[in-house]
C-alpha cells in the first residue's frame, strides 16, 4: 500500500480510534479493525484491507509529530502496549 495514498487518512481513523477507545489499542488490533472494516463495507474502505503494521506505524508517527507542534495540551503515548491519549 502506497504511503502517500493512505497515511494522511489513516492517522485520522486511528485518532478516532484511539480516541473512542477505553483503553489503549496496539498496532496489530488497530490495523486489524481496518482490515474487517474494507472487508465489510468495501467500497471507499476497501484500501484499508491492504494495510500493514508499518503503515499504522508511519500514521502514528506522523499523529504524534502534529499533535506536538500543534501544542494541543494533549499527547499520543505508548503504554501497556498500546497507544492513548494522555
């Protein structure tokens, strides 16, 4: 899957994903819900069926690195194996 296609959108989906989670969600999980997700819905989600872990881990970065220039007051951080808004 091409980054310049996707991770502009995927960071917006896994911050609302982390954000309606209630506790923190890895990797694996996050991608997995986009991969259940194209394979219900298809159509405009169906790109995200090809998503890979580095993919989600490129988006994550790039969320992390524009909620700290944006000085929001809130950060993206790993624990417990996942990521949350903290």
């Amino acid at each position: 899957m091409s980054k310049e296609n996707v991770v502009p959108e995927l960071k917006e989906i896994l911050g609302a994903l982390i954000f309606g989670s209630n506790r923190p969600l890895g990797i694996k999980e996050m991608r997995q819900c986009l991969v259940e997700t194209a394979k219900a819905c298809g159509a405009e989600t169906s790109a995200f069926g090809q998503v890979r872990d580095t993919d989600v881990d490129a988006a994550l970065t790039m969320l992390k690195e524009d909620m700290e220039k944006s000085r929001c007051g809130f950060t993206l951080g790993e624990v417990a194996g996942g990521y949350r808004f903290q």
